[in-house]
C-alpha cells in the first residue's frame, strides 16, 4: 500500500487493473488449491521488475521468489513440471527476473535489505542442486549471475552488504570448482569469469576490485587438487589445474604488476603465488613417488614458478627497494620510503613462507644448476643483497633499512643456507671425492656450468655481430649438445637455423631481443631460413591472426626498418596461413577464414596499425569498427574476412595492447600469451617443463651453491648483522650454519666467514657484566667456537690463530 502506483487506500485489490500483480497476487492467496508454480512466479517477478514498486515490496515479491526456488530444490513442486515447464526455463526466469531488478529508492535501510535479497536468490539459483547432471543453468547463465551480484558490490558501499556479496561470490565459485571436473558448464562459468577478470585488469581498475579479484584467484587455487595438479604420463589432468596452466598465474601477475605497490593487494595475492609454487612442486614429487620419470610437459612445473617468482617477488624487491638505497634518487613514479618499507616486510614474509627447505633445493636442481634455465634462486637472493648495497659495514647508512625489514632478511638468507646443511650431508667420500654418486654429480654440475658459459658467449656475441649470427652459430659448439626436438608440423631445416630456434625459444633469458630482430630481417637466405624455422615452432591453428601477432611479439623485437618489418612479416603470414589450414583440414573440414598467403599478409599489418591507433596516447580520434571493416574490404581474394572474426580482433586489440618485452626475463615481461606460448611448446615436448625435487648427491651440489652464492650470503648476512646490534635476527645463526657448511665442504669461504664472526666477536670484551641476554660479540663467539669445533682439523692456520688469541684472552682477562 505504500507504492505511488497503488497508493489509493479507497480501493480494494478487486478494484485493480487486471493484468496488476498484486491483484493476480490476492486471487492466488483466495484459492490455494489451484496454484500453480507458474501462477506464482509471473506475478511476483513482475513486481520485482517493475520500477513502480518501492524497495519494501520488491523485498517481500523476492522473499517470495526465494521460497519458490527454495521449494524446488527440496523437491516439493514436482506436480508443477507435468504443465511443461522445466528446471532450466524456470530458473532462466528467475535470474532473467532478478538481474533485471528495479525498485524505487525509499529508505537506505530497505534498498541494501532489498538488494541483500536480490544476492540471496541469484546465489541459491546459482548454487541450487549440488551434483545435478547437467547443470540446470547454462554457463552464461552462472556469469551473469556472477556479474549482477559483481556490479551490486560495486554499487553499494555499505560493509555488511558488500560482505555479503563477497561470500555469495566465493559460494558460486566453490560450487562451481567441485563441480567442474564432471561437468562442463561448470568448468565453461569459471573459465568466462577467469576471462572477465584478464580483460579488466590495467591501470584503470579500482584497488578495491583487485583485492576481490585476488580472492577469487585465491579461492580457485585452494580448490585445486594437490597431489594432481598435471600428468605428464597420460592421465587426464584437473580443469582447474589446466587454469592453473596459464590464465590465474597471468592474471595474478598482471594484478601485482599494477597493485604491487599496495600491502592489502600483496596480502592476498603472495599466498595465491606461493599456492601455485608448492602445487607445481607437490606434481612433480607426485610421480617421482610413483616411480615415474614425470616427463617434461606436465601443466604445472618450471615455467609458472619462473614466471611467478621472478616477476612477483624478484621485481617487486627490485622496486620497494629502490627508495631505501642511498644512491637512489626520489622519482615522482617510485614509492615513499614509508610505502616501501611496507611493501618489503609483506614480500619478504611471503619469502619465508615460500622457501621451505624442499623448495629452495628444487630451484636450485631446477634452474641454477640447469644451463637451460635462469638462475632464479640467484636472482632472489641478489634482490635482497642489493638492499644492503652501498651501506660501509658498521657504519650507519643514509638510509637505513628498519630493523624488522633486517631482521626477516636475514631469515629469508638463513632459510636458505639451512636447506642446504642437512645432517646426513654426504660425510664420507665427499671430502674426499671417491663417491661415484659425488664424483658423477660434480662432473654433471661441471658440465651445465660449461654449456651455460657457452651459450651465454654465443648471446653475447650475436648481440655484438647479429648479421653473423649463422657462422657464430657453427663456431661457437652449441649445436654438439643442443638436439632440438623435431615437432610433428615442423618444416625441414638446417641443423644451424633448427639449433638457433630452439636456444631463442627454450633459452629466452639470455637472447638477445633487439638482435635477433634485426638479424631476422636481413635480406639473405640465411636470415630468412633462420626465422622460417623460428616461427614454425609456434602453434597457431586455432587462433585468430591477432593472439598469433602477440605471441610472435613476445618473442623478439620487431626491427626498426620499414623494409626488415616487411620481410618479417611476410614469412610470418605465409606460416600462420599455412597452420590455419592444416588445423582446419584436420578438425572437420571447416573452412579458413582466410583465402590466401596475402590476405593473411595485409591483416597482420591492418592489425599492427589498429594497435598503435587505439593506444598511442597523442592521437585524440581513433579508430571504431566500421572504420577497421572499411579498411580492410576486399583484401580476401576480392571478398571480406568474416565480419565476426575483425570483430573479434577489434575488440582484443582495444581491450589489450599487443606490447613488446625488452629481454626474455620474466622480471622485464610477462603476459598470459607468452605464458601459453611457452606452455604449448612444453605440451608438445620441445620445451622441458620439469621440476627436480631430488639430486643423487647433496654434498656436490651445496659445494656448487656455495660457489655461487656463498660470497653473497656471507656479505648479506654480515650486513645483516652489522645492522642488527642487539642480534636479535637469524643473521648470527646463519653465518654459523654457512660457517658449519663450508667447512664440511673445504670451501675457501669458511676462511671469509670465520673472519667476520671473530671481528663482531670481540666485541664480547666491551659488553657491559653481567649479561642479563646475550649480546651481538657474545653470539657470534659462540657461533664460531661451536661450529668449528666439529671440524678442527678442517681449520685454515689463520682461524686457528683467532680461536687461540680468544680462548687466551678468557683464561687471561676472564
């Protein structure tokens, strides 16, 4: 009675119009008998519908909606199906009815009851018959209901409510995760979502949808199974896993490339990073238990936790640093010293919590002992060590670094030398090298070291003459251990342009983008057969032209001259033609949508001026589609590609620029194309994806690390320390615990270490008597003595000589 419309008190509900819901609602409520599903729903959506109704009675009409729905899944309305209608009709008018919902705005308090109701019915329908085969609502059906209760939290701002909407959301997609591997909707609703979030995330999304995009990525990471994450021995994979694959980890890295800067985005988004690493990890130990080999094209494996480690934590350190170190200067675009101060505590806590002792072993198996592959834990531990750069030792620094942040990296450089002391290290025939196992894993280490030099000289001198690159190719021994592996589409080739494309694609870290660019288009045979080769590595036959321009993009930096742009792009199109069709013949006989080699030609350059008319910021009028379609009439043998398919690429290069990393490293770049480019190359087997969890002998590779590594983890740590005067951090217990290390290996740093807890140990002689707690000189004297007193005979004669000037100094002075 409160409604404008049917304000009139003088009139009964007999009086009303005929067609008006309330009345149809009153002569439903005189003869129940004769009710019916359909006789209910009308009415009350209806009402809900309608903008003439206040908040009050849209909330009864959808209270009504949703013991209606509520009694259709208890089973009770099963009489009501024998008039025709089904489970899937009425629940496409229900959503059709609540997503179009409208009422007029009276009182705050009952528009957010009203909306609270409106989250109520679209998470029941969504969520309404757990293990129903088929789902009753298509995939479309779960977005929009998804997107309805998306736009409502966006709308209001009240906590309670947006609490609601936010755990309507979660209850949708854990519903949709447990039923994913048994039913396709389902997997189809997660995986639209997943699309919805790649295409908003940029500059332009607000912080507050990022942290609900990083919950819903973290929610779908904990669904998925541990112990299966991927196969590589031929059993079927988990859905969940296969998005896992590419579009999570490029989403979330795209999120902290914008929001990485925010600690409450970071607070959620290292615990997904970490998910995902361990996940990896857990599939690979999985089939090593299982007695497999685990094969090298699993899913989840090296490729995600280069990616996620190197362009989450390595380039983030990189920049929440910056303001901390005396030389840097203040930029307008860095952070506060504040805002980094912060930002490193939350990246250097999910650190610790990312390296276990198993973790940090498979990134060093993984990738600083393989030459394939980047030296990633090398990486993470130079981003910490740059934090303690340019600071005199002892001496206070300009800027220095706030005691929690000294104190959780020196537990990040302690965890990491504790993975590599384990008790049961290799005590007997390590010392002295008679182990076979030790004797085969020092050769092995020996060996990767070697190839990694070489193929490091080869990039670097193809930067310096890339016109020569064929003859480097030949003269540099690369192509005596490089066999690339001949893929099934693959054209024949040279074994010097066959060598070449595979160290560009599987060694991305240190090719030399510019280079190979400008190599590939020179005007001779050599260079045209080498990027024959290279582009025939890419898989392309489902694709439209506009994903196969970006994937090629991410690989190597187009040139700068007109004419090698126009020699590059010519073989790309005759390839990506040819692809199309075979894909085409041999999935039903469709039709391609392109006629010929040139049509394919004339579209890639359409597409790259598209591109650079949509997001170069000087020009003020841009191109719509009807301009894109004008353009490129008739270029398809005289007709028109498909009107759907320009549509499709149109709308691509608007939401999402096709941009060029400036190196291969994921630090520099990362996008979900490069992602499921390198992952395509894994499932086919030319590029490993594998994860080593284990080596033979743990003694060769510590003594591998520590020369690595052992310099910088004695010159972090002893930053460190000098930093943290009243030792309060893990910084003296990893100096003892290297210390221990290096003298059960014999390595040279023992002597560098022992050195550095002997200057900080004299301090013990100043320390005010008694000690209520130990202090720095007294740890590190008992770091010393203890951890060289197992291996005195090991002792260099200069340490020797500093235990016996201290243990003189006690018995003389006390």
């Amino acid at each position: 009675r409160g409604n404008r419309r049917y304000g009139d008190l003088s009139r009964g509900w007999r009086d009303l119009e005929e067609d008006s819901p309330v009345r149809q609602l009153a002569e439903l409520h005189c003869c129940r008998g004769e009710a019916t599903l359909d006789g209910y729903l009308r009415p009350l959506l209806s009402i809900v519908r309608s903008p003439h109704f206040g908040g009050l009675a849209t909330y009864v009409a959808l209270e009504a909606v949703h013991a209606v729905v509520a009694a259709l899944r208890d089973a009770q309305w099963e009489a009501a199906f024998c008039a025709g209608l089904t489970l899937p009709g009425v629940l496409a008018d229900v959503l059709d009815g609540v997503c179009k919902c409208t009422f007029e705005e009276t009182h705050p308090q009952m528009d957010e009851a009203t909306t609270m109701q409106m989250i109520v019915v679209l998470r029941l329908c969504s969520t309404l018959q757990p293990g129903m085969r088929p789902s009753p609502m298509s995939a479309e059906d779960h977005l929009r209901a998804y997107m309805r209760i998306l736009a409502l939290w966006k709308h209001y701002r009240a906590p309670t409510l947006r609490a609601a909407a936010q755990d309507a959301l979660h209850q949708m997609l854990d519903f949709a995760s447990v039923g994913a591997p048994d039913d396709g909707v389902l997997l189809d609703f997660l995986r639209l979502v997943l699309d919805k979030m790649s295409h908003e995330v940029g500059s332009a999304l607000s912080p507050d949808r990022a942290l609900l995009h990083l919950r819903v990525l973290q929610r779908l990471s904990l669904a998925a199974p541990s112990s299966t994450a991927g196969s590589a021995s031929g059993a079927s994979p988990s859905p969940l896993c296969r998005m896992l694959q590419a579009v999570i980890p490029a989403v979330a890295a795209s999120i902290g490339e914008h929001f990485g800067m925010s600690v409450s985005a970071l607070s959620v988004l290292l615990p997904t990073v970490n998910r995902i690493c361990w996940l990896s990890c857990e599939h690979w130990a999985h089939h090593a238990g299982e007695g497999g080999s685990g094969g090298s094209n699993a899913l989840l494996g090296a490729v995600q936790v280069e990616a996620l480690v190197s362009h989450v934590y390595v380039r983030l350190l990189a920049v929440a640093g910056a303001p901390l170190r005396p030389s840097s200067g203040d930029s307008p675009t860095s952070p506060s010293v504040e805002e980094g101060s912060e930002v490193l505590v939350v990246l250097l806590e999910g650190l610790c919590d990312l390296l276990q002792p198993d973790f940090v072993r498979s990134l060093w198996y993984s990738f600083d002992a393989d030459w394939r592959r980047p030296l990633v834990l090398e990486q993470v531990l130079q981003s910490i060590a740059a934090l303690f750069e340019e600071c005199p030792t002892g001496l206070p620094s300009e800027r220095p670094l706030p005691t929690y942040v000294v104190h959780l990296c020196a537990a990040v450089l302690a965890r990491t030398v504790n993975a590599f002391s384990k008790d049961d290290l290799a005590v007997e025939g390590a010392d002295t090298g008679e182990s076979a196992a030790h004797t085969q894993e020092s050769m092995w280490l020996k060996e990767q070291l070697s190839r990694r030099e070489t193929v490091r000289k080869l990039m670097a001198s193809i930067e310096e003459k890339p016109k020569k690159t064929k003859s480097l190719v030949e003269a540099s021994g690369v192509m005596d251990f490089v066999k690339p592996h001949a893929m099934a589409s693959s054209m024949p080739c040279e074994a010097w342009a066959a060598c070449l494309a595979w160290v560009f694609r599987c060694c991305t870290h240190m090719m030399p983008y510019g280079a190979a660019g400008e190599f590939f288009g020179q005007p001779t045979p050599e260079a045209e057969h080498a990027f024959e080769a290279f582009v025939d590595t890419f898989d392309w036959g489902e694709a439209d032209i506009d994903s196969a321009l970006r994937g090629l993009l991410q690989a190597f930096l187009l040139p700068k001259e007109a004419q090698q742009i126009d020699r590059v792009l010519k073989i790309f199109a005759h390839t990506y033609y040819r692809k199309h069709v075979e894909y085409c013949r041999s999935n039903g006989g469709a039709a391609p949508y392109l006629r010929h080699p040139d049509a394919a030609y004339t579209l890639a350059f359409s597409v790259i001026m598209l591109n650079t008319d949509q997001h170069n910021p000087r020009l003020k009028k841009r191109m719509v589609l009807k301009d894109f379609l004008q353009n490129n009439r008739g270029i398809n043998e005289g007709e028109n590609i498909p009107e759907q398919v320009q549509t499709r690429i149109f709308q691509s290069i608007k939401e999402e620029e096709i941009r060029t990393p400036n190196s291969g490293n994921f630090v520099d770049g990362f996008s979900r194309s490069r992602l499921e480019d390198l992952m395509q190359l894994s499932e086919r087997g030319y590029r490993d994806n594998s994860l080593v969890l284990n080596r033979s002998d743990l003694a060769a590779h510590a003594r591998g690390f520590l020369r690595q590594s052992g310099s910088r983890l004695r010159t972090s740590l002893e930053a460190a320390l000098a930093a943290d005067t009243a030792a309060r951090s893990d910084a003296v217990d990893g100096l003892e615990e290297l210390l221990r290390l290096s003298l059960r290996l014999r390595s040279p740093e023992a002597e560098n270490i022992a050195e550095c807890l002997f200057l900080f140990g004299v301090d013990v002689f100043h320390e005010p008597q008694p000690l209520k707690e130990k202090g720095r000189g007294t740890r590190c004297l008992g770091a010393l003595f203890q951890a060289s007193s197992t291996k005195c005979l090991s002792l260099p004669t200069k340490q020797i000589h500093m235990l016996v000037y201290l243990t003189v100094q006690f018995a003389q002075y006390g």
